[in-house]
C-alpha cells in the first residue's frame, strides 16, 4: 500500500502520478490505519505494514490525541497485536477508557435532555456525539466525545435556551457579559451557543443552525427527516436521517479542512456500513443538493488515506478536476501539519489556505457573497471593539489590522 521513502511514506494510488503527494509520517500513518473501519484482515495488515518501520512512540502519542481517535487506535492495536512500549500502552489503554466513560455520560445526559425537551414539546436532534458513535461503529467506545450538540428550531431556540439553563447549564459562549448591542449584533453571525453544566462540566452546544452561511446547506427538513437510534434496548437518541447526516458530515468536515482524523474516520465508516453502491448513492444525493464537492472530498480523502473502496468511474470523474485536487491537497496539509501533531490554527497563516477553500464549496453566487460576509466581520472584532450602531461599517475595513494586532506576537507552533 505504501512505497518507503527514508522516514516518511507516501501513499501508493497517487504517488506514481502526484508529484505534489504528500509526505505523511510513519506514525501519522499507523494512526490513519487503525482509523481503517470495520475490524478486518484488511485493516490488520494495514497497521502491521505501517508498524513495521521505526516508529517514535511519543510523537504517535501526540498525533493519535491530536487527531482525536485514540478509541480506534486502542481497538486496532489491540486486535493487530503490535509491539507497543508498555507506558505508550498503558497511556492509550487508560485513554480509551476515559473516552467510553465519557461517552457513556453523555449518552445518559442525551436521553436526560431529550425527555425534558419532550416534556416541553420541543422538537430536537443531536448531532455527531454519541448516536454518530452507534451508527458508525456500533459502540460508544470507539469515538472521542466532549460535548452534546444539540439542534433545535429557529423559532424554538428561545424556549430552547431557557430549558437548557433550567436544566443546569449556563451559557459561556458568547459571554454572560456581553452587552444587549454586541448580543444583538453577534446573533446573525452565530450559529449556536456553548453552554457548561455547573456541576459536571460538560458543555453543550444548542444550535439553531449548523452552518452560518445560509446558502451552504438547506435545512429547513432536517428536524423533520429525523430518526432514532437505539443505544440500549428501547432507549434511544433522535438524530439526522442518514443522507442529510452523511451530507451534514462531509460539509462540516469541509469547511474545517479535515483537520482532524476523527472527522474523516466517521466518514469512512459510515461509507462501508452498507452495499458497495453506498458510495456512490452517498455522494449522488450530496450533488443533487448542490454538496457535491464537499462529499467528493470526503470520499478521495477516505480513499486516501482509510484505504475506503470508490468506484473507478467515480475516482477518475474526481481526479479530473483541478478545485477537488485543489481542496485535496489543502486539507492533507491540515490533517498532516506537523506532521500531524499539531492544528492549523496553532501555526502562523496556518488557517488562511483553508479559510480560501471555503468559497470552492459551491458553486453559487449567493453563497460567495454570503461566505465573503461571513469572512469581512468577525465575532472577535465585535467583542474586541464596540462600536455604535452608525459606525458599524468600519468592521470590515477593520478586518485585517485587529487580525494583525491580535497575532502581532503569537508564536509559531512546532512539534515538540
């Protein structure tokens, strides 16, 4: 599967005819093959092959928390019986047991809040989190979990907020503090807002939305397409029905440029958990709602780098375009930064690359001037300086000088 190359490996399907195919660590590579799902004959060779070289153990530490799979990489190591170092071991080991610990609180916080938000008559779906556990893996073991999403209604979001606060949260993004005119200016440009509950401190985002650009993605059917998945016996969570939850995690994935393994490995393994012809149902129901880049970046990253199965017919139709090799190679250099141990957004001008690919998305001139808005006013500006209501033009001319004074003396991340 991988040609050697000294330290570093490239991966085989496209380095015969990529001169731009991207050096990935050995260790950034061991990690992608224990993100390979379901078990198999496949996925264990995958992972002895890339275990085979001299593998630094530390930094696979550093690259498999960073990436945020560290239940996939328990379970790979494990059923591939590889040689690890006993405190690399044991450090994995107790991670994964703190993330099925975790996951198995917030499976019983999510069905809590479900049946007060029924009680009130209040529709809802969670997204990602623990029922996007069960659908991809069929264990709430296997995927990092910190937070509940939590969907609601536009109109019902109110209503929404106070049963969360009711519930024991308090809001902390944005701020308790912030006045009633940066609140009122901060709403269009949100999407959600975080709350923590008081005593066991797990946060929760309520949405009202899950893009900011309105012309990214319809959703106005999503609530209503819902269904429930089963976590034990007759207990279950409402989540996205399934094309609009495939569709829902390639966009997002896109529009943070698959930075994380994590992101990318749900993908996969929703990709194979049905008929060979899934893919490309998948990716035809995305197109037919005008996501069709965003899910063919998915799909040739997954082929990439989890190894997933695409039709020929479709990889070529891929491969021919300029923006998908583009979007490509823009988000294997977020996914590898570091050599994947480190976040875009932690190196200087890491994330401007990204921010760029966000307008090839879609193909639709709303879009763009939304997505140019979306880009021309930031919430930290607003936060930062308050200006009055007939003033408030200046926010995009002051763009780029408070981007500029916030970084003025951030330092640039390495790998340690």
């Amino acid at each position: 599967m991988w040609a050697i190359n000294s330290s570093v490996l490239h991966f085989a399907p496209y380095a015969a005819r990529d001169s731009m195919a991207p050096v990935l660590s050995r260790e950034f590579l061991l990690v992608a093959a224990c993100s390979i799902w379901p078990p198999s004959q496949r996925r264990t060779d995958a992972i002895r092959k890339a275990a085979a070289g001299s593998i630094d153990w530390d930094r696979f530490l550093r690259v498999v928390r960073r990436h945020r799979v560290v239940g996939l990489v328990h379970d790979g190591l494990s059923r591939a019986q590889i040689g690890v170092p006993p405190d690399i071991a044991r450090k994995i080991a107790e991670q994964a047991a703190a993330t099925t610990r975790e996951n198995l609180a917030l499976a019983a916080e999510a069905v809590r809040l479900q049946s007060l938000f029924g009680e009130a008559n209040l529709p809802i779906a969670f997204v990602k989190g623990v029922s996007l556990a069960k659908l991809a893996y069929g264990d709430l073991g296997l995927r990092h979990g910190k937070d509940l999403d939590l969907l609601v209604t536009p109109q019902s979001f109110p209503a929404a907020a106070v049963l969360v606060e009711r519930a024991g949260y308090r809001r902390f993004d944005p701020p308790a503090e912030i006045s009633d005119a940066q609140f009122r200016l901060l709403m269009p440009m949100r999407k959600d807002f975080r709350y923590v509950h008081e005593d066991s401190q797990r946060e929760l985002e309520l949405h009202w939305r899950l893009f900011l650009n309105p012309h990214f993605m319809n959703e106005t059917s999503l609530l209503g397409s819902s269904r429930i998945v089963p976590l034990s016996g007759n207990i279950g969570v409402r989540t996205l029905g399934e094309e609009d939850l495939f569709i829902y995690l390639c966009a997002h994935g896109a529009l943070h440029w698959w930075y994380q393994l994590k992101w990318l490995a749900d993908v996969g393994a929703l990709l194979v958990s049905g008929p060979p012809s899934s893919v490309e149902r998948h990716y035809r129901a995305a197109e037919a709602r005008g996501l069709g880049r965003p899910a063919a970046l998915a799909i040739l990253l997954c082929h990439r780098l989890l190894d997933t199965e695409v039709p020929d017919g479709l990889l070529a139709t891929f491969r021919a375009s300029t923006t998908l090799r583009w979007l490509e190679s823009t988000a294997l250099s977020a996914i590898t930064a570091g050599k994947g141990e480190i976040e875009p957004r932690d190196v200087v001008f890491g994330t401007t690359r990204g921010s760029l690919s966000c307008f090839l998305l879609r193909q639709n001139w709303r879009y763009w001037l939304a997505e140019l808005k979306l880009h021309s006013v930031c919430e930290a500006d607003v936060l930062t300086v308050s200006l009055p209501a007939r003033m408030r033009f200046l926010y995009p001319l002051l763009r780029l000088p408070l981007w500029l004074w916030r970084h003025r003396a951030r330092p640039v991340s390495s790998p340690q």
